[in-house]
C-alpha cells in the first residue's frame, strides 16, 4: 500500500461505546456560549426623509430635518440592518431608550 492511500480503519470496537447524553438546553447553551461575545451593531430607526444634494450642504448646526415618521409610531429595531422588532421612545434620566413593543418572527425565533 502506498503512503498516499487512505488507511481504512476499524471502528467497530466503539460503536458500544456509552456516551454522556447531553440535554437539548445544555447543548443549546453550550452552542450559544460560543456566541456570547460576538458584537452587533443595533439600531433604533427614528425615522427617514428625502432630500436634495443641495439641501443637505446647506445643512448647519441647529438645522431641523423633518422626518416622515409620526411620533406615535413604533421606531424600528434593527440587528446588523436586518429588522428584528419595533419599539417606542422613552426617556430615561437625560437618554433616550426603547421599549420593544413587538418581535419579528421571520425564519427564526428570539426567546424571551
């Protein structure tokens, strides 16, 4: 046999071999440890507007843009720009926050 054949090996001595059985929330916890410190960039998405090229460079300090947003409708969560849920504003001491008010459920699932 040559040095570049595979060898075919025996594997049968650990078929009986016992296992340690681990449980779907230990192997899921496990999974997502690996996960944990992994940083995403979240966002909270006030609102949007159009505006001409010569409107912006007219734009100084104190200037107002005007949003198409409403203030009574939810603001968009967002993860790494994909969509995940929507929230409204609230002020806590002198910074703003979001409260989730509502989940995305599209091809996978965010446990609470």
């Amino acid at each position: 046999m040559s040095e570049k054949e595979p060898k075919n090996l025996d594997l049968s001595k650990f078929e009986n071999v016992e296992r340690p059985k681990e449980t779907q929330q230990e192997n899921q916890s496990g999974t997502l440890g690996l996960l944990m410190d992994v940083e995403l960039e979240l966002s909270a998405i006030l609102g949007s507007t159009d505006m001409t090229l010569k409107k912006i460079l007219e734009l100084t300090k104190g200037s107002i843009i005007e949003l198409e947003n409403k203030t009574a409708e939810p603001i968009d969560l967002l993860v790494n720009g994909k969509p995940i849920g929507k929230g409204e504003v609230v002020i806590i001491e002198d910074n703003f926050g979001l409260r989730i008010t509502d989940t995305v459920n599209e091809g996978f699932k965010i446990h609470e």
